[in-house]
C-alpha cells in the first residue's frame, strides 16, 4: 500500500511539474510581449541613438531597415517571436555583441550579490523573528519591530548612499564601487538584504505567534515537553511554510533591487547592464535581460512548490 502511495505521489508530482511549466511559459511569452510592446510604444528612435545627432536621414534608414523597425509591428512581432524561441535575441545595438550572451556573462556577477543577500537575510531575520515572537510585546519586540519597520521603509537607493557616505567616505572602510574582492561585496550584499530581511523577520513572528495560539502546542506544554522541543518540533517547522512563501515571492523584489544597487555601486551586474540598454534603447538587450529575469522568477517559484511538499507531507499538489 506504501509503494503504491508512493508511485501515485510520484505520478501527481510529475504531472504538476508538467503543468507548472506550461504555465511558466504562458508567463514568459506574456513577459516578453510586454517587453516588445513597451519598448515600441515609448517615444525615442533607436537608430538616431546608435548613430548620433548628425547622422544622415539615409544612415538613419538603412539602419532602420537593418534593425527590422521599418517593417510593421505584426511583422516585428512575429519575427522577435521565432528569434525568442531560437534563443536568438539578436545583437546589442550599441556593443555589436549577441544580447543573450551579454546577459549571461553579467548573471554571475548578480548572483553574486543575491545569494549572499538572501543568506545574510535569512540568517538574520528568522533569530530576530523568533525572539520578537517569545518575548511578544516586551521591550525586545518593540525594538525588533522598530527596527524591522524602518528597515523596510528605507528604499534600496537611499540605503546604499548612506553605507557609501558612512563606512566608504567618512570611515574608509570599504571600497565605494567595483568587483573583485569581498570588501567590494559588503555594502552592496547589506543593501539588498535590508528591506528582505524586515519582511522576512516580520513573517516569522507573526507565524510564531499563530503557531503558539495552536491546540497542540498548549498540549504539548500541559505534558510537560520543555519550551525549547516546543519551538523547534511543533512551532519553528509549521512557520517554515509561510517564510518559504515570502521568499520565493521576494525573489523578484530581490532581482529588482538588484538593478539599483548595481547602478549605485557601479557594480557589472546584469541589473546594471539591463538599466543601461533601457536608457540607450538597446532592445536586443533588454528584451534578453528581462527575459532572464522572468526565467529566474519561474525556477524560484517552482522549487518553492517543491519545498511545500519536503516541509509538510500533508500538503499535497494540485
């Protein structure tokens, strides 16, 4: 009965998984034609970017004609939809590179940036959440929720510059931009962790608090089982859930802010790179940059899906 319980949990799984990626590439293809319409609709011309105020209106519509823009929009369309499905996002108008590939080179630098702000949030914020919770509405949760509150108001931005002024320019701390070694890494991974960390601390107190309101807890207490078995057991794992959730919505805040993060601290990330090929009209380059930021979103959302099931058997896909 075991194995057959087990083949048939194997069978949904999969079948979700099938599904969770189709779904995924409704969401991609909707991304991408957000992005093509977009980039359409604002005023500008690309051309006129790429070869300068005194280009000639004949460079200006052989250009054009190059870059596929004086065909009709359905045509383009259809067109940026065959090359997206070859991988093929074209050149960078501005450095003549292959755009996905400019992409790629700068992922490793972002991810550089994120995992380390999404550790240092983690390890941060479940401690801070956790004694908030126990110590609910003592000096030590007020402070904790001051703080958490503040940290959350603060825009990414706002706190990068005050780390640069503070530990860079006043201190001498730490180095203001660039990549290399791990100083050049502190200022930007604290900046990203901040608003992340304030959430996430928040979440765990409010689970905990929920979790030690529950039934099972005022039993296992009335048998005698200490506090500290109480909160790991029966409290700590039954919060997980809603923290998982958080992180894996947060993912995009986190890409997000990694943006202005890497444009503060002159960071070669592909936040940056994005940015930079927004304001030069670079389509090639932001349609692949967002495209990548859209796939990462997915895989993050879908191994949270995953987790569900690793943190509670009884959760079960649909």
């Amino acid at each position: 009965m075991g194995e057959t319980a087990r083949k048939e949990r194997g069978g949904t799984v999969g079948a979700v998984l099938i599904k969770r990626l189709l779904a995924a590439i409704v969401v991609i293809w909707g991304v991408v034609t957000m992005v093509f319409v977009i980039l359409r609709v604002l005023p500008g011309d690309p051309a006129a970017l790429a070869l300068g105020v005194e280009a000639t209106p004949e460079a200006l519509a052989l250009l054009r004609h190059q870059m596929g823009l004086d065909r009709p929009i359905p045509v383009q369309y259809a067109v940026f939809l065959w090359d997206v499905a070859r991988g093929n996002f074209g050149a960078s108008l501005d450095l003549g590179e292959p755009a996905m590939r400019l992409i790629l080179d700068r992922v490793p630098a972002t991810m550089q940036l994120a995992l380390p702000a999404l550790l240092l949030a983690v390890v941060v914020a479940l401690p801070l959440g956790v004694v908030a919770a126990i110590r609910a509405n003592s000096l030590w949760d007020r402070l904790i929720s001051v703080l958490t509150l503040g940290a959350q108001s603060m825009p990414n931005f706002w706190i990068g510059l005050m780390l640069i002024l503070i530990l860079a320019r006043d201190w001498g701390w730490l180095p203001t931009s660039g990549r290399g070694t791990w100083q050049q890494m502190v200022m930007p991974v604290v900046t990203l962790a901040f608003p992340l960390l304030s959430v996430l601390s928040r979440f765990v107190r409010a689970g905990m608090l929920e979790n030690l309101r529950m039934d099972y807890v005022r039993t296992a207490r009335a048998k005698g089982v200490k506090d500290v078995v109480v909160y790991y057991r029966h409290v700590f794992k039954n919060m997980l859930i809603p923290v998982v959730t958080t992180l894996g919505l947060q993912a995009g805040t986190l890409l997000g802010g990694s943006v202005v993060v890497e444009t503060v601290f002159a960071w070669p990330g592909m936040g940056r790179l994005t940015a930079d090929a927004i304001l030069r009209r670079d389509y090639p380059v932001v349609q692949a940059g967002v495209l990548m930021i859209a796939l990462i979103i997915v895989l993050v959302n879908l191994t949270v899906d995953l987790v569900y099931s690793a943190l509670d058997p009884r959760i079960r896909f649909h």
